[in-house]
C-alpha cells in the first residue's frame, strides 16, 4: 500500500483527535487547543504545496493570496500590505527568506485537496454536533505558508475555524470576543458592514490574550469574531485551516442595524440584549437589502426600442 494511500485513509477517519467532549462543548463558544494527526500527510508538505501553487495560479487565480514584507506590524491593516515582489512560484522557492505570507483558498475545489473535506471532517462534525450539518452555510480548508518571524496582523473573522500547525512553530494570541474594552460593539458594526479591518490592536490589552504555542500535531479552535493575530518562529510554517460559516444572519444583520443606527447619532443596544429587538433590526436588514437588490435588477433591464 502506497504512502498516499495510507494518508488518504488517515483523511477518512476522525483526524482531530481531541476530546468529543470539548469539541462538543466548546464549538464556537470558546477558544481551545486541539490535537490532530495529519502533520505527515504528503500534500501538506513544500513540494506538494508548489504544485498547488502552480495548479491554483493558473487554474483559480483568485484561489491564492500572498504578500511579502520582513517589517510588518501586528497593528498593520490588509490594504497596506507591500506590493508583491515575485510570482507566486518565486515566493515559495524564497520562503526561506522573503518574508512571506501565503494564503491558498478554498483548497478543496483542487481534485487533489477535496478529501480534506470528506468522510473525516464529516465524522469530525457530528462528534461536534450531529445537527450541525443543517446550520452551516459554508465551509472551506485554506492552507497558509508563513516565511521566518513574519507577522499576521490582528483581525476577527466571519467564520469560526479549526487551525492545525503541519510544519515549524509559531505563536497565535486570542482574545476574548466578549471583552468590550478589547472589541467594542462600534468595531463589530463596522467590521460586518463596511469594512474588514474594523478591529484595531490595542497594546495595552494584549495581556489579556491567550498564547498557543503551536508545534506541529496541535492546533487551536478560534470562534467566530475573536480577535487573534499570530507571531512566526524562526522557521518556515505550514498550517491547515477547517473554516465554518453558518446560515444564521440574525447576529450579523442586528450589527448591521446598529452600525446605521449609529451612524444616526443614536447609541443602540447591543445584540444579546433583547432577542425581540435584535429579531426586528435583522429583519429590517434583510428587507432592505431585498429591496436594494431588487431595484438594481429592475435598473440593470434593457429598456424597450
């Protein structure tokens, strides 16, 4: 039996290993580390990983973000990132030295990389859930490729994600999403309406962080919005992400309410606080964007000759 073979099956079972208990409990509630079993696996590994590179530039073009820079911050927004120096090839045959941060998307619609999402993730999701299947919108596995000391800035994410270290070692900080002197509320308005990079660091909180040293075999579970934001080792890095998104939007369209609310001058009440309340404001968002997407409809039809 070939050595692909046999990581193959390993992908076909329950490759995070920790505790039913604390995936269950934990899901999307709270930050935890985790154990898993694919820090061997062949296409985890740099020669594997070029040739995803090379299949996804030229295939899914959007499938693959990089930059490269050796003086990034932790407070540095994505929009003032350094202009690319090299191809994507060329980055990856100088990881040892340019500085670089890799981001290969959505690597399951590459033929070679869809098994991440098969039979194993789903026996991982119903240790988690059984139910769970039913309220996810979307999910996806990212690959990142991290150069020696090199920064990824802080941010909060959409998705809630399983992060799995396959080579080197580095050092991610998590905060708490409720702590509102860490996140305020303004931040996460902003943040689901207009813009990414709402969350600001704020130094003098970081000792409130979690610090996961990360080493290859451990990862760590991030929920949806918690601030994190990660320090390489000097070594080359390796990590698979398992993101999920859900369906539910009442969260997302109450902030979404607020933030204009907001903007009004007004001081809403935040999500949590009166399920009655929050219902109305998201429905409110949803009818609205309805109509919005409507009239640009009517306006994109060709009038009559």
């Amino acid at each position: 039996m070939s050595t692909q073979t046999i990581s193959n099956d390993l992908l076909e079972e329950c490759w995070i290993t920790t505790d039913a208990a604390q995936l269950s409990g934990g899901f999307d509630r709270e930050h935890f580390e985790i154990i898993h079993s694919l820090t061997e696996h062949p296409l985890l590994q740099i020669p594997e990983l070029m040739e995803l590179a090379d299949r996804t530039k030229r295939d899914r073009p959007a499938g693959i973000y990089y930059d490269a820079g050796t003086d990034i911050r932790v407070d540095q927004r994505w929009d003032q990132m350094p202009a690319k120096q090299f191809s994507v090839i060329e980055t990856m045959q100088r990881i040892e030295t340019c500085g670089a941060w890799l981001l290969f998307k959505d690597v399951q619609k590459d033929p070679k990389y869809k098994i991440f999402l098969g039979s194993g993730w789903e026996k991982i999701k119903s240790k988690i859930d059984r139910d769970l299947k039913s309220r996810v919108l979307r999910e996806d596995a990212l690959i990142f490729v991290t150069s020696p000391k090199r920064v990824a800035t802080y941010h909060i994410d959409r998705e809630c994600s399983f992060l799995l270290q396959i080579k080197g070692t580095k050092t991610i900080h998590v905060f708490d999403r409720a702590d509102r002197e860490v996140l305020p509320e303004e931040e996460i308005e902003r943040f689901w309406t207009v813009d990414n990079n709402a969350p600001v660091y704020k130094p003098q909180f970081q000792a409130r962080a979690t610090s996961y040293k990360l080493r290859p075999g451990n990862g760590v579970h991030i929920p949806v919005n918690c601030p994190h934001w990660v320090e390489n080792d000097d070594n080359v890095s390796v990590s698979l992400n398992v993101n999920v998104q859900f369906k539910d939007t009442l969260r997302a369209n109450t902030y979404r309410a607020n933030h204009a609310l907001r903007t009004l001058g007004l001081t809403p009440r935040p999500p949590g606080q009166s399920p009655a309340i929050d219902y109305l404001k998201s429905h409110s968002v949803a009818a609205a964007a309805a109509a919005k997407g409507a009239l640009h409809k009517l306006s994109s039809l060709k009038k009559p000759s």
